[in-house]
C-alpha cells in the first residue's frame, strides 16, 4: 500500500523527526517500500546576499546532506531502501514537490502539538495535510 514514503526532517530539531523516521521505518517494512528523507533549506535572503560568502548555498546543501546521510544510517532502515534529499525553498511547497516528484503514497512528518497561533495561521504540516496528493500522516510529539 505504502511503497514509497516521505519523510520531511528539520535537521535543527532531529529528536523532533525520530517518531516519523520510526513509523515510516515500520510501515516500509510492512510494505516492502522505500522512505526517502528530505530537507529544505531557506532561500538565502537578497539583502543578505553581499554578506556571506558566494558558495554559502553550497556549503550548506552539503552540510546538510551530510547531516541527512548520518540520520539515515541510524534510522534502522536498511540502505536500499533509504535515501535523502535536500531542497531549497518554501518548506511546504518543497515537500509537496518532492513527494510528486518522488511520486510518493504517503508523508509522514512529526508535528508539535498544536497551540492556539496555528490554529488561526497555520503550520507547514497544516499545509501539507491541506495539499497533499497522498496521504499524510501527522505523528504528534
């Protein structure tokens, strides 16, 4: 059912990402599927441009690939079936296009609790479950 699974870390917070990498570990074994893990990177801000240095995107993709390939080796998956990513942009927007890219049956990503601000503004996660084209699996911490 579940053959290829998402899984957006935020590599600021990983013990945050741990219930998702284990539910999507379990369902991928269920199913004989793969998980993919996934981080965005924000947009380097224009103004701030002139102020660091001209490869600091790149430095920070490898940096965070680097980070991404260690969360994947101790995630207990075995490594056929894992693999990560990273992507610059809009949080939300980014997962929704690597889970179509990836042509993904499900997401699932770890989410605070809700407090009284998301619920009028909205979080990444709220995007997600709202746009998704698979299913999204919400796991609370």
């Amino acid at each position: 059912m579940f053959k290829s699974i998402l899984v957006p870390i935020d590599l600021a917070d990983t013990d945050l990402a741990k219930p998702a990498i284990a539910t999507a570990a379990t369902l991928s074994q269920t199913w004989s599927g793969t998980v993919r893990l996934l981080n965005v990177l924000p947009m380097t801000p224009v103004m701030l441009a002139e102020y660091v240095p001209a490869d600091f995107d790149e430095q920070q993709r490898q940096t965070s690939e680097e980070a991404l390939a260690i969360v994947a080796r101790e995630s207990g998956i075995e490594a056929p079936r894992i693999s990560s990513v990273v992507r610059q942009g809009g949080i939300y927007h980014e997962i929704l296009e690597e889970a179509a890219h990836m042509k993904a049956d499900l997401i699932v990503m770890t989410s605070h609790r809700p407090a009284m601000r998301t619920y009028f503004l909205g979080s990444n996660a709220g995007h997600v479950v709202r746009y998704a084209k698979c299913s999204v699996l919400v796991v609370r911490h």
